[in-house]
C-alpha cells in the first residue's frame, strides 16, 4: 500500500509509474489532482497537516511513502515518518538542506571543490546595494531560501539589481527565503537537469533533461518553475554524463556522508554546460516538475522497486 505526497504534474507522473508495479496492491495520493484520480485514490488532506497525514497513514496500513515536493522534505516529513517505522522515499530534513538553503550548497560547494559559478552572500541589504554598484553585468540575484522555483533573477544591470533587492530584502516578495540573498557570476551556457537515484552511498542517474524556464515564447520573460521539459538531449556529447557523475554526483553524495547528512531519495542537480565545463547551478533534493513528466515515461524499469531499493 503506497501513499504519494502532492498535487502536481510530478506527483501524477509518479502516480501514473507506481499504479503499473506488480508490487503496487493499493495506491493513495494526498492531496492528488483531477487527473490522478484515474491512477490512484485521492484524499483532500492538506500536504502540512502531519497528524492527518499520520492518521491517515495508520488507519489505511501504508507500508510505503514517496514524497513528491520539497516543502515537506524540509520541513522534516522524513524524520517524522521514520519515526513511526513508516518507509519513505526522500531525504531527511539534515539532507534536504541542499536545496533549504542556496547559501549552504554554495560554501559546501567550496569546502568540497565542486564547481560553481563566483558568489558572494549578504543578510544586510546596505551591503549588498553596495556591492552591485561597481560589479560587472549581467548577474544573477537568488534567494537562499525555497521561493518555489521562482526565487532566482538574472539581472542586466543596476537598476534591476536596486529592484530585486528591494524586493527580497525589503518588502520581503518571498518572506524568510529572501532574508539571506545570494550574489554570484552569470554563465552563459547550456542548463541540464541530472537527476539521480540514491541509497545513501550508491546511485543511478536517470537520462538527462532540459526545461523550459522563460515564461513566453524564444527565451524572453522572467524565470518561472519551469514551462515543460524534454528528454533525451541530442546536443550532448556522450562522455558527459561519466563527467557529471564523476565531476558532481559521486562527490556530493561522499561529501555529504563526511558531514554526517547521509543522502537518500532523489539528488536532483541543476547544471550549467559552459563550453564544456560543467557547473552546479543548484540542488534540489526531489524529482522536478517538468522534468519528472518525460523522465518517467521513458523509464523501462519498475519504478516502485527503484524507490523501495532506495
């Protein structure tokens, strides 16, 4: 008996992937949307509401759980679940802050000499103004905290910077996420998604994929969550994937069992290819949307024993 956590396109591919497994006997998505209902039970429980969620839990006998978004994850649904002897799917709340926090991920990039793009991080808002007055454009502005996908600006000049600072550590646009921001070098190059499967120590990355993040048509608007993904990509080289597996997953998942935050569930790595050189762009710690959508169609495999092996 299978339980999934969300409600959107991600949770249906899940749903869509686990309802097809010989294990699957009986499958529950809290709270789902119109069209898991074709895969699965849909239950309207709200996705932070941990008691009804438990309850729920013990009255149907879930004996598995995958948790589709980051906000629980982070919250440290994990833990709580493990506690109760519940088997889920994703990282603890110590793991989860890969993508808690953009400022963790850049100096534990630095600590464990992963490439990333040059930052530089602010909590004062006087400093960081003075900063951008005498930086070279265009760059990229973040909040370190979850913004929902749409917490990172790409700015063309000063007074953009003025603005979007303003608005994340002024009036707070994002809340909490924008009290620390993250200022760092624009790359110019190709963005991938790898997403990969892992156990704490071993792991398999899924084909690579590309979304779409610019609201309108030929790259123009602000960067939403993303607008749809494709895979595979027919532009890459095919040594690439040993390159970020040897360059970004395999360290990460070492350096985080160094500093006792073992990993578990998806590592999704959001990258940039500039000329051949690989950059982290960003972690998170949970199969994307869109991403997830193509990554699962095209998976042969089972995906409900994946995730259990996991």
């Amino acid at each position: 008996k299978v339980l999934v956590l969300g409600s959107g396109g991600r949770e249906h591919a899940l749903c869509w992937a686990i309802s097809k497994s010989p294990l699957c006997k009986k499958l529950y998505c809290i709270p789902g949307n119109a069209g898991i209902q074709a895969d699965a039970e849909c239950v309207d429980i709200k996705i932070n509401n941990f008691n009804s969620i438990k309850k729920f839990i013990k009255k149907k006998k879930i004996n598995f759980v995958v948790v589709g978004p980051e906000e629980p994850l982070v919250n440290g649904i994990v833990d709580k679940l493990n506690k109760l002897k519940i088997k889920t799917f994703g990282p603890n709340k110590k793991a989860s802050v890969l993508e808690s926090s953009k400022s963790f991920t850049k100096d534990f990039c630095k600590r464990h000499n992963i490439s990333t793009a040059d930052y530089k991080k602010f909590r004062n808002y006087k400093e960081a103004i003075n900063y951008i007055q005498n930086i070279n454009y265009p760059i990229v502005i973040k909040a370190s905290g979850l913004a929902g996908g749409k917490g990172v600006f790409i700015i063309k000049n000063k007074l953009e910077a003025k603005k979007t600072l303003r608005n994340l550590m002024i009036k707070k646009k994002f809340g909490s996420a924008g009290t620390e921001i993250i200022i760092e070098d624009y790359l110019l190059g190709e963005e991938i998604s790898c997403l990969a499967l892992v156990d704490g120590k071993n792991y398999i990355s899924l084909l690579l994929s590309q979304d779409h993040k610019k609201i309108y048509d030929n790259d123009k608007g602000p960067n939403t969550g993303g607008m749809g993904a494709y895979c595979p990509l027919p532009y890459l080289k095919k040594n690439i994937q040993s390159k970020i597996n040897k360059e970004i997953i395999e360290p990460t998942i070492t350096a985080m069992n160094k500093e006792k935050r073992p990993f578990n569930g998806v590592l999704y790595a959001g990258l940039m290819l500039v000329k051949g050189k690989i950059y982290l762009i960003e972690y998170n710690v949970r199969f994307g949307d869109p991403e997830c959508q193509p990554l699962i169609f095209l998976l042969k495999s089972d995906l409900l024993r994946i995730l259990n092996n996991c």
